[in-house]
C-alpha cells in the first residue's frame, strides 16, 4: 500500500488464512492514503460483516477516505461514521476528535466541526489548529482569533501551522495591529524562523496594506521558497508597484527558482495595474511555452481586464474564444466593464446576451447593461434592461462600507440608519461640512 500497489497488497490479503483487525485496518488505510474510496469502503463493511469490531485506527482510515473527495455521498459517509464512533465512545478522543475535524472542516460544515471540538475531552495542538484553520478558511476570522486567545490562556502551547493560520485570519480582516500583536508574540516565542510563518506574515502585511513591512520580513528571511517569491511578487502588484513585482520576477528567475501559476497571477496583475499591456501579453504566452504551465481562468481573467482597461475590447474579446472557460461569468463581466467605461455598445450586447443566458443569480449583468446603454444615452434601452432585471425576481444588493474604530469593526449600509449611534454619526457630519464651508468659502 505505502508503495501505491493496491492490487499485490488485495492478493496478499486474500491469501491469508486468518485476517485480524490491523489487517483489515492496514488495508483501509492504504486504500485511503491511495484516495481508492470505494475500496476502502467495502473493507469496512466486510470487516465489520466478519464480526471484527473496528478500534480507532480503523476509523481514522475509514474518515480520511471520504476527506479524499467533496461529494453529496462523502458527507453522507462522514456522518454515518460519526454516528459509529460515537456509539462506539470514540469520538471524544483526541485522535478521532481531529480526524473528524478535518473531515467537517474539509466540507465547510462548520457548525459540526465546532460540536466535535466541545467534544474533545483531552485538546491537542492539532484540535486547536484544525478548528482555528477551519474557521479562518470559511471567513469567520474573529472566531479565529477567539479560538487562539483561548488556547493560550487554557495553556495550550501554539506551534508553526497555528501562528500562519491566525496570520492568515488576521490578512482576511486585514488587522495590523492584531497582525503586529502576533508578530510580537512569534518572536518572543522564537517560531520566527519558520518559513512557512514568514510566509504568512508577509501575507498578513501586504493584506494590511503594509508593503514595506511585508518587505522587510523577506528581506531578513533565512531561507525562502517559492511561495515566499510569490507572496512578495503579488504583494507588490496588488500595491501597484508594478516594476519591482517584475524586478524581484528576474531575481527569482535568476536564482534558479521555477515560476507556477501562482507567480504568473502576480506578473499579469502587475502589468495590469501599470498598463503593461504588451509586456503582459508576452508573460501570458510565455506560460505555455516556456514553462509548460497551462493558464486557468484567473489568468485569463486577469489578461481580459488588463487588455479591457486599455481599450483593446476586440482582441480581448479573441481571447475569449481561445480557451474553454472563457465563457466564465467573471471574465465576461470583467470585459462587458470595460465595455462601458469604453463605450463599446457592439461588444457589450453580445457578452451581456452570454451572460444573461448563463441564468446567474446576480443583478451584475443587468446593472452593467443598463449603465452601458446609459453612458450612450440610449434611454429606451435602459428602461428595456430595468424591465429584465425587474422580470427577473433578483435584487441589486446594497453598498457598504467598513471601518475598524477602537478594534471593533464597524459596518455601514447604503440608506440603513439603524446604526445606534447614527446621531452622533449626522452631529459630526453637520460640524464637518459647516468647517469645510468655512475654510472655502471666500471672505
């Protein structure tokens, strides 16, 4: 099995005469480190036929099977097996508890990963690392960061994945000051050196909107990999520094270190922001041929918004018929965009007529219509687009913005005055707008 040969290990099995359960938990293991699910499956159930009664280990090779896949059927098995380690009192140990973590956390069910949690009755490393990982990867950061303050205050002692997991929360709120807090607390606890965590604090920096601290830790970086080159290349792109993302491309090109998708995602996007189009054409074509790297969606999505902001909608529009997935909502609404800022009506109906006929559950393509028409004041057409949305059934969900004051993160609507200090909030606006007048005006 460890040698992926499933075939010799089935004749091997066969050919015993008196199977014993760390036969049986051999083979469902192997089965699940082989990602042959359905294999693995009918062992379990000809083991537990034969009247062996499945231990921990057996459970922990069943479970990570249906983490192989992410169907409908494997959730289904999850729960079933759920089921049995509890009426066999297993799943309140900790090597269960975790491998059932995973499994929920792989499905995004996490309402039932944070129950198997509670359940653990002796909390490892791992528990916490599997929940607090899992919370962050479904965008529930805060409880991320709860999760951390709580493991360290019940004494439990944080390692590498858990200090990059909470980074990684902190990057999805875009908190620097927590983010400073954790940096702190890394080097007090001399984790610093990992490169997976000065991976993640690069990450967590540039997402604060902190370039030069982002920086500063892969300049003092011991040793770096590709992720660290990439982090840094996109950091920079995403800042608009578009020459030294390409700069620091040369550097690691002349290190020796082979790009992947991940780098040409970063490239593209610098060439985007400073209006390289050319030279980003040429990173594009260069993927294929140079590097045997077949571009996906995001790269072509990246290229149509590039070639679509500089009025090169024909061309962009070529390359979309190029590749398979360029009937992809986003990158038709990237381009059906850049239709309206350039005024393309030709070019707008054709990609708003693909779009609608996908039947998406969004107001984009209305909306993106109806201001294409607009901008060429063809009024009949706008009230034509309002009427589709309107025949629709979907509504144009609300604006809002976002600001941290005092470490809470407060949210702001579109026409919602429900906040409870809205008072205030119009006091101060009243008293703003009057010293505005006051400094402007002339005397």
């Amino acid at each position: 099995m460890k040698c992926s040969s499933s075939s010799d290990a089935i004749s091997v099995f066969n050919a015993m005469d008196e199977p014993n359960s760390v036969t049986y938990n051999a083979l469902i293991g192997g089965f699940a480190e082989n990602q042959e699910v359905i294999y693995g499956f009918q062992v379990f159930k000809d083991m537990q036929q034969r009247g062996f009664v499945p231990d921990s280990f057996t459970f922990a090779g069943v479970l990570e099977t249906c983490t192989s896949t992410s169907g409908v059927e494997d959730v289904n098995r999850g729960l079933q097996l759920h089921c049995q380690t509890i009426k066999f009192g297993l799943c309140s140990t900790a090597f269960i508890g975790n491998v059932l973590l995973t499994m929920y956390s792989k499905f995004n069910l996490i309402e039932e990963a944070e129950q198997v949690f509670r359940l653990i009755e002796e909390k490892d490393v791992i528990s916490w690392n599997t929940i607090i990982s899992s919370c962050s990867n479904c965008g529930d950061h805060d409880k991320s960061l709860i999760l951390f303050s709580t493991m360290t205050e019940v004494g439990a002692r944080p390692d590498n994945f858990t200090f990059a997991s909470v980074l990684a929360a902190c990057a999805g709120l875009a908190l620097d000051r927590h983010g400073r807090q954790l940096h702190a607390h890394i080097i007090r606890t001399r984790f610093c050196q990992d490169v997976g965590v000065k991976n993640a604090l690069m990450n967590m920096y540039a997402k604060c909107g902190s370039i030069t601290s982002a920086v500063h830790v892969f300049n003092h970086m011991v040793q770096r990999n590709l992720v660290s080159w990439n982090t840094i290349i996109v950091g920079f792109a995403n800042h608009g520094f578009a020459w030294r993302a390409l700069e620091y491309f040369q550097q690691m090109q002349e290190l020796g270190i082979i790009p992947d998708a991940i780098t040409f995602i970063g490239i593209l996007t610098a060439c985007n922001h400073a209006g390289l189009v050319d030279e980003g054409l040429a990173y594009f074509d260069s993927m294929e041929q140079m590097y045997r790297i077949l571009p996906n969606v995001e790269h072509l999505s990246c290229l149509i918004d590039m070639l679509g902001r500089a009025g090169r909608l024909k061309e962009a529009e070529e390359y979309l018929r190029k590749f398979p997935f360029g009937s992809d909502p986003v990158v038709l609404g990237s381009l059906l965009s850049a239709c309206r800022l350039h005024g393309d009506v030709v070019i707008g109906q054709r990609l708003a007529g693909m779009l609608l006929s996908l039947h998406l559950s969004t107001t984009s393509p209305y909306v993106l219509l109806s201001n294409l028409y607009a901008s060429d004041e063809m009024w009949n057409s706008v009230a034509d687009a309002r009427k589709m949305l309107k025949v629709s059934g979907l509504k144009k969900e609300p604006g809002y913005s976002l600001i941290e004051v005092e470490g809470r993160v407060e949210k702001f609507t579109i026409g919602d005055f429900s906040h409870s200090r809205v008072g205030d909030i119009k006091d101060i606006l009243r008293r703003l707008n009057l010293e505005i007048m006051e400094t402007t005006l002339p005397n």
